[in-house]
C-alpha cells in the first residue's frame, strides 16, 4: 500500500512523513489501524473515539438457556435441578468477540499515542460500556479512569416493554492521573435546574456541567446537519476538547465519520487529524474541513 496526499501527489511517500508537530492538519482516508502505527508516541493532547458497534461481518452464536428439569445436571435454586440447554443459534456473541478484537489493538494505540497529559475519550452505549471499561481498567490502569459521562437525550420512539433507552456512554481515561490537563471554567455552562435556588447572580451564570449531560441529538433540519448517519453534535465534542485540551494542541479522531470532532477542534483553535475508511466520510469531511485541512488518501 502506499499513501498519496491530494494536494502534493507523491505515491510514493511513506505513511510516517505524512504527519509532523509543525505539519498541517490532516484529514486521513485510511484504515485506521493501518495509519497509526505511522504516528509517534505521546503525539496527541486528546483522543476522542466514536467507534462503529456494527464492523460488517455476519456471526452467529449458541444461545444458551437454562430451563428446569428433574435430572439436570446443574443444581438451582430452592432443591430444583436445571439442565442447560443449547437454544437457537443467534448473532450476538461472536460479533461482539469479534468487536473487541477489533477494538482492543486499537485502544492500545491509543493508549501510545496520548501525551503524559492527554486523556481519551471513548463514546459507546449501554451494551458495550461495561465490557470497554474492564479493558480500559486493564488498558490505562484503575486509576486513570477519570469519568463515564452519560449523554441524555430525547428523540425517537420509546420502547413500551422496557425503560427507553435514551442515552450515550463515554468512558473518559487519563495518562497520568497526576498530569492531565481538565479546565472546567473553558467549558459552557448550563442553567440552574431550580434558579429560584440561587442567587440572581449565579443564576445568570450558570452551572458547570456534571458527568450527565442533556444535548439534542443533531437536528435534522438543522444547519448543522452533513447526512452522516452517526453524526455527532458539535455541542457534545466542545465541551470534549474545551476541557481536555489546549489551544494549539494537537487531538485526534481516527473512527471520525463526518469529521464533527476536527470542526469543533479547529473552532477552537487546536490542531488536528481525523481519519476514516469510508469515502463516504472522506468526502463530506473534505466539504466540512477542506478549507483547514489537508486531505491524505491511501492508494492500493
Ligand atoms: C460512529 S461513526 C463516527 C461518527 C462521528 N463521530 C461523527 O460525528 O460523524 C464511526 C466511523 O468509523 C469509521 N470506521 C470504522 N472502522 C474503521 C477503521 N477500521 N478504520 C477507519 N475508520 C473506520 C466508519 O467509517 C465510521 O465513519
């Protein structure tokens, strides 16, 4: 494989000139595994990941249930034996063994590639979370675990069997629980829930955010909106990068989809590199960050 940038065409350049402390921003078409291994060690201030749940293959598993019966072989509760019996076959087990294999050399890239002060930013929901954080524990170490902030939103339909799940899960790790970097008073405030609690004066202010943060999702009629069916709120990633960066850092995105993480980091004047496969992505983040980036596309 080699790499070609779009604005000085050179098939022949190797992935780990591509990017440089001094360089441009860059916006990567590339598996990303493939491309991080080009990167140096503790390059990178921030790193926000938004992976795909779904990697494309199809995997099937054996359900297993436990039913009663009288000569199981498996002791239950109060004197009664079960037998466990294989069910139907289904496809949620080995899709999600799959999915961590995915993730988990990925992560350990990750892992390298954070400066001693940067911190990690890893956006899932309710089935992955408790599995990424016993990976990260083992990943970065207990006590770099920093926060799980929950992203609460309010759209679509409501399942009427369960309680409708409405929100995200991000898992926040740090380095060094002793270097990070956290600036709380350069991220937006919200409105007191009770402001007739508070003085007038607070009120007006506002209060710093908790770990649970009420966002819309990214309105479909908004200018906002690329098309991308992932599409995060910008809203959500300022409060991301604000707090756990500086400007002129460099901070990166390597499941970036419509590039919503590199918009907000050039907003606020960090530097970045976002990078996915699909060209789909390519091509609405070279519309969205065509003007503060440079586009670098592998050519097999
Ligand atoms: C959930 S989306 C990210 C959405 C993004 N946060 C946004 O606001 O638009 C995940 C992205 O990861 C990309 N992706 C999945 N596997 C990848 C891989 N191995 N290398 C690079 N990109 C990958 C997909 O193409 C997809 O765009």
């Amino acid at each position: 494989m080699t790499t070609s940038r779009r604005r000085t065409p050179n098939p022949n350049s190797m992935t780990s000139k591509l990017w440089s402390p001094e360089g441009p921003n860059l916006v990567v078409q590339a598996e990303n595994s493939s491309f991080l291994g080009s990167l140096p060690d503790a390059a990178f201030s921030l790193i926000y990941l938004d992976p795909p749940f779904n990697t494309g293959r199809v995997q099937s598993r054996q359900n297993t249930v436990m039913v009663r019966s009288s000569n199981g072989s498996r002791q239950g509760f109060a004197g009664h034996s079960y037998e466990t019996i294989k069910g139907s076959l289904h496809s949620y087990d080995d899709a999600f063994t799959d999915y961590w294999a995915f993730l988990e050399p990925r992560l350990l890239e990750a892992w390298r590639l954070l400066a001693e002060d940067g911190t990690l930013y890893l956006h899932l929901d309710y089935r992955e979370v408790h599995y990424a954080k016993v990976m990260l524990d083992s990943i970065f170490g207990r006590e770099c675990f920093l926060n799980e902030i929950i992203w609460a939103y309010d759209y679509g339909a409501r399942a009427k069997s369960r309680w409708p799940t409405k929100h995200d899960n991000i898992l926040v790790y740090v380095k060094d629980p002793s270097k990070y970097h956290f600036d709380s008073v350069a991220v937006d405030r919200e409105p007191y829930m009770a402001p007739g609690l508070v003085t007038a004066e607070k009120a007006a202010r506002g209060k710093l955010p908790t770990d649970v943060w009420w966002h819309t999702i990214v309105s479909p009629t908004g200018k906002e909106k690329t098309g991308y069916p992932t599409q995060k709120p910008e809203g959500l990633l300022r409060r991301v990068v604000a707090a756990s960066s500086k400007p002129g850092d460099w901070v990166l995105d390597f499941f970036a989809g419509s590039g919503t993480f590199g918009a907000v980091a050039a907003a606020l004047d960090r530097r970045f590199v976002c990078i996915d496969q699909n060209p789909e992505a390519i091509g609405i983040m070279a519309k969205r960050l065509g003007e503060v980036a440079e586009l670098v596309q592998e050519t097999s």
